[in-house]
C-alpha cells in the first residue's frame, strides 16, 4: 500500500507556462482532494471529488482545473501558472462513511512559478 | 462558509510544560475538528480529533476540548517534550448529510517550540 502518491514532488515554471499535478490512491476511496499551503498558514481546499465523476470547488478554485479520472486518480490542472500559485499542494482521500475518519495526506508537491 | 481563527500564532515552553492552542470556528454545522502536527517539509500528520456529540478527547498526554455553545475547541499537550516542537493545526468540517469529512478549514497554525 503505497497510500496516496503525488508527482511531481518540485516543479519551477515561468508565468504562463501550464501543468498537472498526478495524485493516486490504492486504498480504494471514494472521496480526493487538492489543498494548497501557502508559507506560515494552514491548508486551504481548492477542489475535491466526493466520488468517481463529480468534482467540486472548494475554498480557493480560481486558476484551477481538475479531472477524477477514475477512482485512483484525482489530477490538478493549471492552465496558465501565476506568481501567486507558488505553494505546496497536497492531495488527500477519505475512505467510505463507516470505514473510519482518518483524511490521507500525499507527501506534498512544491510549486514555484516565476 | 467556515472561518477558524487559531490562537496564538507562536507559542514558546519549558520541557515538561503544558501547552494550550484554542480555535473558534463560525459554521454551526461544523461537527468534526481535527488537530495536526505538521514538522518542516513533511505533510500534517492527524494527532487528535474530536466530533460535536463529545466534550472532551483524550489521548496519553493530547487532549482536546469542544464547547460546541461557544464554537471554540482547545488542543492541551501536557508533559510536553522537544519532539513536540512543531507547527500545530485546528480544523474544522461539517461531517453528515453526504458531506464528506475531507472539507477541511484550518487554522493558520501555532509554531510550538519546547526549549529543553
């Protein structure tokens, strides 16, 4: 059990440019999310998929896009890179109601855009 | 939507110390509040959680308090240890009705440091 995997771990792109960032889980939940950590402050929901085929804003949505793939993959998109996107983004999933409340954190991926 | 205000923002003790970290949250649906240690670099790692049909949670020396009434929730380290040094997180989700607990809303975070 690899638990929840994220690619790349760093990235620098210049304004402008996009990309994706992979989130995987093998622990077969339903429910994934993207957070992204600015320095000094606590995680903010960018968008999350409460099941294969839905997703949902969350908090902070502005400048992103994503696609649940299937029920492993859950992909965050930026389709044009701002200075203000330099963060580290999480990826996280949460098992089915009634198969505990534990919320699985990826290891992180850092992002800086210049 | 929900607003979690953590305070203080730093927090500096002798070894062997207790720490308190208070949050108040604004959504009165909220019903799930999670505490996370996060050290440098790494992910927040789960440490306690408390849901709103409990009072208190406790958990060898972590322990945390909900008054639901007033809307806040506290974290207390006692005995605390320099492994304890780290960035602590409340959160808070409404758990229910389909919603999924991973909707987090966090707190800015307490830097704890524990001076031996």
């Amino acid at each position: 059990n690899a638990g929840v995997t994220q690619t790349p771990k760093f990235q620098v792109l210049k304004t402008g440019q996009s990309m994706t960032l992979q989130c995987a889980q093998d622990m077969n939940h339903n429910s994934m999310y993207w957070y992204r950590q600015d320095p000094g402050m606590g995680l903010r929901l960018i968008y999350y998929s409460a099941s294969e085929g839905t997703t949902d804003k969350g908090e902070v949505p502005n400048g992103y896009n994503v696609s649940r793939l299937n029920k492993r993959e859950f992909s965050l998109r930026l389709e044009s890179a701002a200075p203000s996107q330099t963060s580290v983004y999480f990826c996280a999933s949460t098992p089915p109601r009634g198969h505990g409340n534990t919320i699985y954190f990826g290891e992180g991926s850092w992002l800086t855009v210049v | 939507g929900e607003n979690v205000e953590q305070h203080p923002s730093t927090l500096s003790v002798q070894e062997g110390d207790s720490a308190v970290i208070k949050c108040t949250y604004s959504d009165s649906a909220s019903n799930y509040f999670p505490w996370y240690k996060q050290e440098l670099g790494k992910r927040p790692q789960l440490i306690i959680d408390i849901r709103s049909n409990v009072g208190e949670k406790k958990d060898q020396r972590i322990a945390v308090t909900l008054n639901k009434t007033a809307k806040h929730f506290s974290l207390h380290i006692t005995e605390t240890q320099p492994e304890d040094s780290a960035v602590y997180f409340c959160a808070a989700s409404p758990w229910g009705g389909g919603t999924s607990y991973g909707k987090l809303t966090f707190g800015q975070g307490t830097i704890l440091t524990v001076h031996p």
